[in-house]
C-alpha cells in the first residue's frame, strides 16, 4: 500500500474550535496514547528476549530527548546485563525494561489517518454522528505522508506484537477488531502537541474537505470561508448511497458553491 496505491488519506473531525484551527493555522494535533478510543494502543509481547532487544528497546527510548535520570536508569540496565548474562538476571532486567518502555510510550504522540472517505460507523465516531466533516490529504513522494519511514499503515492482529528490532510494530499494531478503519498513522515522539502541515517538512497538503451528511449549512459556509484564498481546494460531501447503506462521496458544484438543495 505504497504510493502511488495510495494516494490520498483522510482525517475526521467533529466541527468545533479545535478542528477549525487545523484549517485556520494548518496545524495537526498529536495525540498520547491515553486520549485514544481504544486502552490496548502501545501494547506488546512482554516475553523475555535476548540481548539485541534490550539494544533496540534503548535506541527507541533514546529517539526522543530523554532525561539525565533516564539515561543513567538505561545505562545501568546495560551494563548489568553485560556483566551479568545469565538468564535470571535476563528476565529482571527485561521486567524492568519492559516497565520503563511502557512508561515512554505513553509519551509518544500519534496523528490517525484512514485510507477511507466513506465508513459509515468513522463518520459516526469521529466527526461527531455525520455533523462533522473529513479533511483529505495528499498523500506523495515529497511529503510526510508519502514517507514510508514516517507514516505506516496499522497492523491488525489478534495477538500483540513483539519487540522487533529496526521495527516500530509496537507504535502501529492494533487489535484486528479494528481492521474497518483502515488506518495510517503519523508518529511523533511527543505527544499532546500542534505541529504544522508546512514547515521544515511539508506532512501533506490539504486537498479536500468533505461535509458529513448532516453537517448544518452554515457551518459549511464557515468552513469554506475559511479556506476562500485556496482556490485549489475542492468541496464535497458525504449522501446516502441509493440502494444499499453505505455513503458515497460527491463533488459540489464546480465552482464549489453548495448544492441548490441545502
């Protein structure tokens, strides 16, 4: 599901003050494992591994800045091991180490994309019963979301996922109970905080907005308002498929008025 497969991922938002501000400032919000939907995220196998993963395991708590307490705690724990190998001594340390990386992750930050534009139950949950609206982002070789060492589709298992290094599947599997939302994610090694879509790095550009089905009119109108001075964006909305439940996505009028009938 590399590019060119995919390119196009899609955000849901309910309407309100914080969502507007990704399309006012150009800003995306990372969130801690904590604020998510779902209590198993950064989940992993806790077996006792061999002495390549307590490397591995290190050189993922060191991405981030990390405090001179930790480095030591971590440094300790290395050394231990070294002068004691045996497989008693393992297994402590590995508990210990396992405890700590638990601790980290809950300080990483995740941003949720979806391949989809049109899931009935993620228009439900996310963008507030349908009210809300997706923002769609392209997704190309130049871009963040084109980076495939940046944002990775999720796993889905039935099982957590091990300690594997030059792997980040601890960061990216989920239970296989939510394979419908077919999600990509953006890792950044702190959470709870607004990076923006163009910097330094360009994430992704916003392409498209699509208003969920029962999304009021003039909030609507306030989101186009918003984006007046980007003509390429397009407008489109989210109506009941004809002759089955599902949701199909149009386009509005060319010249991205809104449809005659709202």
């Amino acid at each position: 599901m590399e590019y060119p497969k995919i390119t196009h991922l899609y955000k849901y938002y309910a309407y309100n003050c914080n969502s507007l501000s990704v399309l006012i400032n150009k800003t995306i919000w990372f969130s801690k494992p904590a604020s998510l939907n779902d209590p198993f995220e950064f989940s992993f196998e806790s077996h006792t591994r061999g002495p390549e993963d307590f490397d591995y395991m290190i050189k993922v708590m060191l991405q981030k800045p990390a405090s001179d307490q930790r480095k030591k705690e971590l440094s300790d724990i290395s050394v231990s091991l070294k002068l004691n190998p045996d497989p008693h001594a393992l297994n402590e340390a590995w508990v210990l180490m396992c405890k700590k990386f638990r601790e980290d992750l809950q300080n990483w930050g995740v941003f949720c994309l979806s391949e989809l534009n049109d899931n009935i139950l993620m228009w439900s949950h996310y963008a507030d019963h349908h009210k809300g609206f997706c923002v769609e982002f392209s997704r190309t070789p130049q871009n963040g979301l084109g980076d495939i060492d940046k944002t990775n589709p999720v796993i889905y298992s039935c099982a957590y996922p091990a300690i594997v290094p030059g792997t980040f599947d601890v960061l990216l599997t989920k239970s296989i109970e939510w394979r419908h939302e077919a999600e990509w994610r953006l890792i950044n090694d702190m959470g709870d905080v607004e990076l923006p879509l163009l910097g330094d790095t360009v994430l992704g550009d916003i392409t498209a907005i699509i208003f969920g089905l029962k999304m009021p009119l003039e909030h609507r109108t306030t989101i186009k308002t918003i984006l007046s001075n980007n003509s390429k964006i397009l407008y489109k909305r989210a109506v009941k498929a004809p002759n089955h439940f599902g949701l199909e996505v149009i386009n509005c009028k060319p010249d991205g008025s809104l449809s005659s009938d709202d």
